[in-house]
C-alpha cells in the first residue's frame, strides 16, 4: 500500500503494535516522569489511614444539648492521644491530626469561646453536626483499590499519589531508543557561517525536541550527507547506529528527488514499507515502514512545516501507543475559523495555527504562511486545523476541526 490516508496509515501502525511486547523495568518513582505505568497500582492501605481532624478545632463526644466541655489536652498532627476521653470533656486538635477513639465529632475553633489552655473551659456557639469536620479512614479509597491504572503516562501529579502512598519504585515500561536522522548536502549546523544554498539544522533540532516534549530521550542524532559518492558509507554508519535502536525517525530525502537516498537506507535495513506516501498537505512525502527485526521507520518531509504536522498526526501517536499508552487521544474541538482560509485542498490538509477564546468559544486563527516550507511560524503554533480533501474555502465564523497540541 504505497499512498494512504492519515487515518490508515494510523491504523497501519496499529496492526503492526497490536502484539508488540515491551520490556517492564522498575525504577525510582521520583525518576518516573514521562514513563508509562506497566502494572496496576494499588493503595497498600486505607487512605486516610485513620480518622483525622478536618480542620484546627476541638474533638469531643458529641451530647446533644451540651455547650460547654473541659479541654483535657492538645493533639498536633502525628501525635496520637492515647487516654479515654469522658463525657463533657475535649481535646484541642490540629488539622489532619488523629481523632481520638472515643470522639465522634471535631467542633472548628471559630465556633467556641475559650482560652484554649488544658483545664479550661470551651463554650459552643452555634449548631454543631454529630460526626462533623472529620475525614473517616478509607474515606478516599479502601486498601486494594486500583489508585494508577496500567497504561497512564507518569507526570507530576501521579508520582505525588505514588509518593503518598508511599511506594520508592514501580513497574514501567521501558523506553525506546530513537535514532533520529536529517539528511541533505545543503544542511549545515547553527553556529556554522552560512554559505550560498545552505540552510540550518532546524529539522534536528525540532524533532529532537518535539521527542522530548513527549517524553522520548534516549535519542541519537545522526545527518546523512546524501552526495552519491558517499552513500555507501552513510549506510554503514546509519546500519552502525541503528544496531540497537527501536525506532528510526529521518526528516528529508523520502520523496522522488534525484538525491532522496533514505528509503534506499531503510531497504538495506531490512524495511518493510506500510506506505511511501500520505495524502495530506503539508507532509504527503512521508514513509512508514517495520524492518525484518522490528523496528520502526519514519520517513519525514525535509520541510519543517510538513515534518512538524507529520510528527503529530503520524509518529507521536504511534510513539505513544509503542510505549504503552492504553489510551492517547489528541484532544481535538471544534473551532469558528478567524479569518477566512482559502487553499486548493487535492488531499486533506492540516493548517498550523492557534486557538483563541472569544467570549468561552474557542476561534481557530490561520499562521500567515502554513506552506510546507515555512519555518518561521511555528513559534506560535498551538493546534492544526483540518480541512477536508476538496473543500477549497472556509469562510470567516464557520466551524472547523482542531486539533490541539
């Protein structure tokens, strides 16, 4: 199948990863971000593991019609009291401090009348609820709930559930190693003087950092020169490197040029190609394909337009899924268009730009330039909008499909 859709090509990748095993590793939970959960995360314990304050007050057995109790003591969080409690009788208590055994009921401080010295005596004003202001044991969730779900990426806010939980290490799927290459005789490295029909690595550069944003950085960067008298060489080094990667992401030299050498690369890899091309603009000049030993290979517009919605509508998604993402769904909303977009749309074409808000509802407003070839308006892109194969105008206020990145 040598040209698909977005969409088949995403189901292309998906067949292919259906049965694809990866490794699981336990590691530090602290060192945890951007890895996937491989096992079911359990509380080891009732959380609240016991019944505590809700706030600063006073604990007492509550008797309806009684308004005046002797403090006995003080309790501060971690401090467990440890003596019985008689009727008409409290204990000044903290926030998130144990409740005493024989109290059912934490009256706030802003409620009573009283010097707070043990000894002395509170007076309740007001209505006071029987049971009031405490968090029961289990109250969140039982020993032997499942807190993290197999498949959930791992950000700030899970390792601060693991933490409290009290877990130092977990099972997570290990990370694939990525070899990213660029390729072309007219590329040159920033810092270097540029000379007459030469342009900067932006594309290393992009990738490289679009890979880290999701989360991938075992990453090895490599340029192929693609003069002929050097390709042979080039495919020693490329075969060199990919020796023990899992995946392999080029930008440039997939499409019919004259000097589009990669795919010759990838067939001496051993790949087996899903498609040679994808119908959408910018980006139709992209290859997918599995090597004989199971690696992966995207083949990326040289473009920086094309190679960047590339990225998110093709490679990401699959990224996602090979490290174990049960679910990845880029959000996607439907947005009025901010101005008026006219293009001629052979194919589906994905158009950079940003969403804004008008009043709570989302506007979509076009890059100025969202050629394959233009750079310079990717600082602000946040979404791609999506207009369909054969639809040539959208108007101003008219409802468009985003994708939010």
């Amino acid at each position: 199948m040598d040209v698909v859709s977005v969409e088949t090509a995403l189901l292309l990748w998906r067949e292919v990863l259906q049965f694809h095993k990866q490794n699981i590793i336990r590691i530090p939970v602290e060192e945890a971000q951007h890895y996937v959960v491989a096992e079911p995360i359990y509380a080891p314990v009732d959380i609240p593991a016991f019944n505590k304050s809700a706030m600063d007050g006073y604990a007492l057995s509550y008797e309806e019609g009684q308004c005046e109790y002797v403090i006995d003591g003080i309790i501060g969080a971690g401090v467990v009291w440890d003596k019985p409690i008689s009727k008409g009788h409290a204990v000044r208590i903290m926030t998130g401090a144990p409740v005493p055994i024989d109290c059912d009921t934490v009256v706030m401080q802003e409620q009573v009348q009283t010097d707070g010295t043990i000894g002395s005596t509170l007076v309740i004003y007001g209505q006071v609820k029987s049971g009031g202001n405490i968090i029961y044991r289990g109250e969140e969730c039982r020993a032997g709930t499942i807190v993290v779900p197999k498949g959930i990426i791992i950000n700030t806010e899970v390792q601060t559930v693991l933490g409290g939980l009290g877990y130092t290490d977990i099972p997570v799927y290990a990370m694939p190693k990525v070899l990213l290459l660029t390729s072309g005789r007219e590329i040159i490295e920033p810092g270097m003087p540029l000379q007459d029909g030469q342009v900067y690595n932006s594309n290393r550069i992009m990738l490289s950092g679009l890979l880290r944003d999701a989360g991938f950085f075992n990453i090895t960067q490599y340029h192929v020169n693609d003069d002929p008298r050097r390709l042979s060489d080039e495919i020693q080094v490329v075969m060199d490197l990919a020796t023990d990667v899992d995946i392999i992401i080029s930008s440039g030299g997939v499409s019919v040029g004259l000097f589009d050498t990669m795919p010759l690369i990838f067939e001496k890899l051993g790949a087996n190609p899903l498609y040679k091309r994808i119908l959408m603009r910018p980006g139709a000049a992209s290859y997918g394909a599995v090597t004989d030993n199971g690696k992966l290979i995207f083949g990326l517009s040289g473009n920086p337009g094309a190679a960047y919605n590339g990225f998110h509508l093709v490679v990401k998604p699959t990224l996602m899924y090979y490290k174990g993402v049960t679910d990845y769904a880029p959000p996607i909303i439907s947005c009025t268009v901010a101005h008026t977009i006219c293009k001629h749309n052979p194919f589906d074409r994905y158009i950079q730009g940003r969403v804004l808000f008008n009043h709570s509802t989302p506007v979509f407003e076009a890059s100025k330039q969202f050629n394959s070839s233009h750079m310079i308006g990717l600082a602000g892109v946040t979404a791609l909008a999506k207009i369909p194969q054969g639809v040539h105008e959208v108007n101003e206020g008219h409802n468009i499909e985003v994708l939010l990145l």
